[in-house]
C-alpha cells in the first residue's frame, strides 16, 4: 500500500507554494513553474520508487517544464496569427 503524501504538513507546504500566485520562487524563463502534479511526481520517484538516480529525475523534470513552456507558448503563437 502507498503512504498518503498529502496528510503530511511538510509535503503539503510546498504544493501551496507551487500554486500560489504570489509565490517567490524564481521560475526559469523557458520553463512553467512546479506544479502539484509535478512535485507529487518527482518524490514518489525519488523516495518511494527509486528506479533512476535523483539527478535523472531532476533534469527530466526540467526538460519536462522547458517543453511544456515552448508548447504553450507555440500554441498561442498560432491562436494569434490564425485571429488575424
């Protein structure tokens, strides 16, 4: 059986962070900020089901965030130019 992540307060806390719009944290330009999907992602990967090393995961995340950012901002290219 799985843990439950969210009934911890130290897990919960950064997920409001995450999704708070006054949130400090410094995003990358090219890439979305962590999202709760994300976050939950990366530590199942990393501390409950370890299949790659903690650095693999991390610059997978990044990849991940770097391409969704180019498609979102792909998408509104073409929603733009198709408007005019």
């Amino acid at each position: 059986m799985l843990p439950v992540l969210e009934s911890s307060p130290a897990v919960r806390a950064p997920w409001r962070v995450a999704n708070s719009r006054t949130s400090a944290a410094v995003v990358p330009e090219d890439q979305i900020p962590l999202t709760r999907n994300e976050i939950a992602h990366l530590l199942c990967s990393m501390l409950i089901y370890p299949a790659h090393d903690t650095q693999h995961r991390i610059r997978w995340s990044r990849w991940r965030r770097r391409h969704q950012h180019r498609a979102w901002t792909c998408h509104y290219q073409r929603q733009a130019a198709q408007d005019q």
